[in-house]
C-alpha cells in the first residue's frame, strides 16, 4: 500500500503541470493575436504563481485539516475547468484573471499530496520518497512541454488548445488518485510507519489551524528555508516560461526553434532533466548526507548557478550544446526540490507537514511571482531572450546561501 499511495500520488501530479506551465508556449500567438508585450504578459503569469502561493498557504492547513486525497482530487478537477476558461480569453483581463484563479486549485495539489505521503512513509525515507514525488512533477514538465510542442508543431493548431487538450490529462489523473489513495494505514486497517507521537496527533488528538499555524511560523528554520526555496523557484519559474520563449523566437509560427530544430529536442531537455535531478537529490539527502537536506540543496544550486551562466554564452542557433547544457541547468536547478519537502516534516513532524509544505510553497510562488515580469521587463528593453539565465543564475547563488543557514 505504501507503493500504490506513491504511484497514485506520482501519477495524479505527473498531469497537474498541463494545468499551468503550457503558458510560455502560448505567449507568441498570444502576442500575435492580441497585441501584447512580454512584460504585460509576464504580469499574467503572477497573476497565477500569486495565487498559487495564497492558496499554498490556504490548502496545506486544508490538508491536515480533512485530509489530502480530497483536495488534491478537487484541485485537479476544478483546474481542468478553469484551463478551459483561460482559453476563450480575448483580452489581457480575460486571460489573466482565470489564470489567477487557476492558480488557487492549482495549489489544491503539491502540499496534499505530500501530506498523503508523510503518513505513509517514516523519516529515514522521506529523501527517497519526496525525490519520487520530485521525480513525478518534473516528468509532468517534459509532458506538458511535450503535449504543447504536439499541439503547436505536429497538429497545428493555435494557442488557445495548449489550454485545452493537454488538461484532459490532469482529469484523468486527479480521477485515478481519488480511486486509489488514501490518507493514512489505517483506512485500510494498517499500523502507521512514522513516529508515535506524530501517528497520534494525526489520528486522535488533531490541532486546530490556529495552532498548526502558530507551530510552524514560530520555526525559524521554516522562514529561512521558504526564503531559499523562493530564489531557487524563481529560477526554476525563469527557466520554465521563457526557455520555450528563447529557443522559438521568431520562428513559433513554423514550431521550429532557432536553427530549424523543433522545440521539442531543444525546450523538452529542460524537464527531462529537472525530472531526473529531482530523483538524484532526493537519493543522495538519504544515502549521502545521511537526511542533512541543506547539503546537496547547497551543492546543486551552485552548480545550477554555472550551468545558467553558460546557457547565456551559448548562441541560440547551436542547438546540439544547449540541449546538453540546458540539460545539466535543468537538472541541478529543479533537483534541489526533493531536498526541500523532505525537509518539512522533518522539522514539524508529520501531523504539521501539509502546512509546513503549504508556508514553504508559499515563499515559493511569491519569490517566482517577482521574477517573471521582471524578466519580460528586461527581453522587452535589451532585446535578449538569454537575459533569463543571468536572472536564474544570480537566483541560484541567492538559493545556496540561504540554504548554508539551515543546516539541517
């Protein structure tokens, strides 16, 4: 049952990126229908992430409250609706404010999801199991990166079906969860795995969100790991929406990138590789340094600071060293995640930990909101799609020192 929670959890979380990281593929048509400029479109992409991270904050605590499996079921649902709303857009207001509400179910998805899976795994694997859960969203970046190039490139049609087709995924997995998972061993009769005192918390003396709020902001450690995770998501979110925007340029029209490669061997080696960083990360926080999760955070985040800082040397036409170094970026700046959600409940234990995750995430989706028009901003005024890496890389460096502080 472990196993079948975490696959039911994966393969449900594997789809919810159709629901929110196809907007970068829809901004060139975008632009070309309704005549607007990167920063303003950039605006709409906060417009979700800001809503995203109330609603972290908001479904975390909902997580603990009534249980994970039912509000990430309802995430799911409510966010292949909203998707659909988003794509009858005609105006800048119509697109970004369902794109904002998208954002909240969105949010109905990670933090109890993960609350599902600390009840059903013990501290000594979190690092392994989190790197799957990891492992599951950044292969959920290759599929909605995959299913929009499918839309644009081999069946032709405009930007308005990227928020439609791709999303009957997200249905389709939010169905399966429902059907599988539970929210704890003892709906199926089974001793809880994790430590005592957290299991009877949980199970027989639950708190109030008053007070599951009060233990976990009074953390300093939760602070300064929310302000880490913020830089490193503010890259990661740089990455995600401008890349596609970057190797198209021009040419979106044809789906070719620059060069006449598709973008789906140049855009798609970004998800490919956050999904298996994430796997490796989550490995070696357990194998490694035995559980310290602040350790390979550290050591990724550097690397994924030089790794950026050579996407922005290399030229957008040389695409045979970009889909190995976009690669590498990938992989050392999204890998740091599974480090990061392990660490949630290690620091408030279990019955804690679906608001743990929803105030980290929180930090999160703020910092990421930040980022993007400012990064519209600056390929509006310099020209320069690769001005993105520099932005991701200063992010990164930003990310390890913080990180040096939580020493866990």
């Amino acid at each position: 049952m472990q196993w079948s929670v975490l696959l039911a959890t994966m393969f449900c979380y594997l789809f919810f990126y159709t629901g929110r990281q196809t907007f970068g593929f829809a901004i060139p048509g975008i632009q070309a229908e309704l005549g607007l400029n990167k920063a303003t479109l950039g605006w709409a992409s906060t417009a979700l992430l800001w809503s995203y991270a109330v609603g972290q904050a908001i479904n975390g605590n909902l997580a603990d409250k009534v249980g994970g499996r039912r509000i990430m079921t309802i995430g799911a649902l409510a966010s292949t609706v909203v998707n659909w709303v988003v794509s009858l857009g005609t105006s800048f207001a119509s697109i970004a404010v369902p794109w904002g509400v998208n954002g909240y179910f969105q949010a109905m998805g990670w933090a109890a999801g993960g609350r599902v899976l600390s009840n059903w795994w013990p501290k000594g694997e979190r690092g392994k199991t989190y790197g799957f859960y990891v492992f599951a969203a950044g292969t959920g970046s290759v599929v909605a990166y995959a299913t929009s190039v499918l839309v644009l490139d081999v069946w032709e049609l405009d930007w308005r079906w990227i928020f439609r087709i791709p999303v009957l995924l997200m249905l389709v997995g939010g169905i399966t969860f429902f059907l599988v998972a539970r929210n704890r061993p003892a709906e199926r009769g089974l001793p809880s795995p994790v430590e005592p005192e957290a299991a009877t918390l949980d199970t027989e003396k639950p708190e109030g969100s008053r007070a599951r709020y009060a233990a976990v902001l009074r953390h300093p450690k939760i602070w300064v790991t929310g302000v880490s995770i913020g830089f490193q998501n503010a890259a990661r979110y740089g990455l995600l929406v401008w890349v596609p925007v970057h190797f198209l340029g021009a040419n979106w029209e044809k789906g070719q990138a620059a060069g006449g490669v598709s973008p789906l061997w140049v855009s798609v080696a970004l998800p490919i590789g956050m999904a298996i960083g994430a796997l490796v990360n989550g490995q070696i926080s357990d194998r490694v340094f035995g559980s310290r999760r602040s350790q390979p955070i550290m050591v990724f985040m550097l690397l994924g600071a030089v790794c950026a800082g050579g996407m922005y040397l290399i030229p957008v036409d040389s695409a045979s060293v970009a889909i190995a170094v976009l690669f590498l970026t990938g992989f050392f700046v999204y890998g740091p995640q599974a480090s990061f959600w392990a660490l949630c409940p290690d620091l408030v234990g279990t019955a804690r930990s679906g608001t743990a995750t929803g105030v980290v995430n929180f930090f999160a989706y703020l910092f990421a909101g930040f980022g993007e028009p400012l990064i519209g901003h600056l390929i509006d005024a310099s020209g320069r799609t690769s001005d993105v890496f520099l932005i991701v890389a200063v992010c990164c460096l930003a990310s390890a020192a913080f990180a040096a502080v939580i020493r866990r």
